[in-house]
C-alpha cells in the first residue's frame, strides 16, 4: 500500500475466514449530533491494488458528504421531501420523535430496518404508496435468503411494523400523507411468523452444566442454570455493555468505550443466597431464594469465597464480564458438545423454566411474579407444549364425573 492512499474513515473488520470486511465509518460526534448513515460498507480489498483508489474515492467522497452537513446543511436532513427517505431521516434527526428516546440497543435494532427500508424503497413518494406497495415489499421481503431456504416472515414483519412507527411519527409531525397510510397499515393484516415454540428443557440444562465444568467453563454453567432455574432474562443475568455517553467519565468495567451494566454480581446473592434484583427491560423485582435451586447451588459448590467478588458471570479468558457476542459463540459451542441442537437457544433457557413451572402445576399468577413479569399475558407467551393445566382440568373433570355417579 502506497504511503499517498489516503481513506479517511476507514475502518477493517477482521474474520477469521476469508477476506477483511471494510466499512466507512462516520465520525462518532457527528453520528450523536444527527448525521446518518453511521457505516457504510465498502465492497474492495485492501489487498488487491486495483481496489485502492476505488478504496480512497469512496472515503473521500462520504467524508465530504459528512463534512458538508457539518458545515451547515444539518437542517437539510430534518426538511420533508414527501419521499420514504426523507421521512426516514425525520424520525432519526428530530428531537421530538420517538427515536430520540430509545434505548442505545434498540436504536441499533431499528437503524438495521431503517437502512433496509431506505435501500429498498426509500426513493418512492408517499403520495403515491398504495396497499399493494405494502403488499409487494411484504412478499418481497419475506423471500428466501437461499433458494428452497425458509421464509424470512419475522423480517418482512419487522419493515411492515417499523413503517407503521414511521408513519405513526409522521402523523404527529404533521407530515403529508402519513395519517392515509397509516391507517392503511393500521388496517391491513400481515402473516405473522410462529411463535417461537423451542425450549431449553431439564436435561438439557443438566447436559450443559456438565459438559461446561468439563471444559472447565464455570460461568456458562452458573448463567445457564440461573437463567433456567430462576427464569431470569439473560441480560438480567450476564450484563450487556453500553456505550459511555460524551462527557461521561469511564469508570467501571470498561470495553472499547462501552461500560458493563445490568448484570448479576456476587453481592445479588447475598449471604443467604437470596437473589433480589430488578430487572432491566420492566423494572419488576425478581427475588429467589437459591437453596432450592439445586442445578445453581452444584455449580455455587465449586467456586471458593475468596472469587466470589465481582461479577458473577465472566469470561475465564479475560476475567472480565462476556464482551458481546462472546457469549454466544462460546455457549454454542458447549451446547453443541452436549448434544442440544442448534435450533435451540440460550434465551430457550426462560421460556424452559416458565414452562417447568406450568408443568407442574404452578399458579399462573406465582409463575408471572417469579418471572418478573408485569402482567400474566406475558407469561403465557412463555409456556411452550406444556400439559400441566390439561392435566389439572382432566383431573377436575374426572373428579367431578365420579362425584356425579355417585349421587
């Protein structure tokens, strides 16, 4: 590489199988002050030279654009054009849209969509969208990713949902258009993608746990047997990380400018062993008592006092907490040796115990208040092919058959 190639913004993305990834990346103030898109990925190779000018155009150019908005084009971006694109950047710019309010990790869920729906159709006017737009980028959406693979429901559902937030927000800006074509969406019915009926069950969890102190991975078996005997959420029990805010000072468990937070550490416990901890995603207390949790109190039994300081969950490679994704990728990798198929989750691990719970006959409403739940609706959705309730109601029934004959 020639010391005169100049790419600002560059970034690489290393993988361990085949060539670096490489993306423009905007500069990280401009991104926080409204400027979109934060990437953009880059389709060359450092390593073959006919790509480096294309390389250093392509830089040079998303700089420039970046720059310009800088210098005073800002509120270019928060004006109407009437076009998808421009309701898109709306919703992400103003102050006074939902957007600006969500949490750091939803945002990156919903800037995913958000560049999907702009690539796709962001050029088209609102004017002239009609019902079976929505219909053809439905179908079009749900396509196969591989010919004769599965459909993708779940992601042409999320584009339907987030145009319907778009417009939603358009009707409260006061945005042409967008009150017809909300209640076009708000109207119209989509095929939903089944729910999700796969579950870590008991012997799973017991498989796990072993095969995770046979690799000498005690924090997997501690999370995974937490998750699955106190049905707490795994962020709830692993932590995530999130990025520090500007002019915040970096204290804690620090990574690549994200803070560690949320997680369980040995303090949760208390000396009794009694986990009381509010949840991140409603607030709801979880508290349990870890004694009668038998799976936990086995993989507790082989951790000395003196290391119980801390996080609970860490990652033995670096003594710290999981850096995301981490987690994943070493958990799957246990849960394969096991013999748990892939089509099975660490996240199964809640709906399992929810769905133990119900199996054994446990009271809808002490199975909500033991998941932290807000409402039981929520609980429902967590019982997967149980039959405890069909049991109980055929006892009853039986019950009252025989109270029947003998009168």
């Amino acid at each position: 590489m020639s010391s005169d190639f100049s790419a600002p913004g560059l970034k690489r993305h290393k993988r361990k199988n085949g060539p670096d990834t490489l993306y423009w990346v905007a500069r990280a103030d401009l991104v926080k002050a409204g400027y979109r898109p934060e990437t953009i990925r880059l389709p060359y190779s450092l390593d073959n030279a006919d790509d480096l000018p294309l390389i250093s155009a392509a830089c040079m150019r998303f700089q420039a654009e970046m720059l310009e908005w800088s210098s005073g084009r800002r509120e270019d971006r928060k004006r109407f054009d009437g076009t998808i694109a421009s309701l898109v950047r709306c919703y992400q710019v103003d102050e006074a849209s939902p957007y600006s309010g969500q949490k750091w990790n939803t945002r990156r869920t919903n800037d995913h969509i958000l560049k999907l729906i702009e690539a796709a159709f962001g050029e088209r006017n609102l004017a002239a969208l009609r019902i079976g737009d929505f219909r053809r980028w439905y179908d079009r959406a749900k396509q196969p990713k591989v010919p004769g693979g599965p459909e993708r429901i779940d992601r042409a559902c999320k584009i339907i949902k987030m145009l319907r937030e778009l417009f939603k927000y358009g009707v409260t800006a006061e945005l042409p258009e967008c009150q017809r074509l909300r209640t076009i969406l708000m109207e119209a019915e989509f095929r939903q993608a089944p729910r999700r009926r796969t579950k870590l069950e008991l012997e799973h969890v017991e498989a796990f746990v072993a095969k995770a102190l046979e690799f000498g991975e005690v924090s997997l078996a501690l999370g995974t047997a937490l998750q699955f005997e106190t049905t707490l959420r795994q962020k709830d029990v692993i932590g995530e990380w999130e990025p520090i805010p500007d002019g915040t000072a970096a204290t804690g468990i620090v990574l690549n400018g994200r803070r560690w937070v949320n997680g369980l550490v040995w303090s949760d416990l208390g000396e009794r062993l009694q986990l009381v901890k509010d949840t991140t995603k409603t607030g709801q207390t979880a508290a349990h008592d870890l004694t009668l949790c038998p799976i936990v109190m086995k993989v507790l039994a082989l951790i000395p006092t003196d290391r119980r300081i801390g996080p609970l969950i860490t990652d033995p490679a670096s003594g710290r907490p999981y850096a995301e994704f981490v987690h994943t990728r070493e958990w799957r990798r246990v849960a394969t040796a096991a013999g748990i198929p892939k089509h099975i989750w660490n996240m199964d691990a809640r709906a399992g115990g929810i769905s133990e719970a119900d199996d054994a006959g446990a009271e809808l409403d002490h199975i909500r208040s033991a998941a932290a739940h807000a409402q039981s609706s929520t609980t429902t959705r967590y019982v997967r092919g149980t039959i405890g309730k069909s049991r109980k109601v055929a006892e009853l029934r039986l019950a009252h058959r025989a109270s029947r004959n003998k009168a």
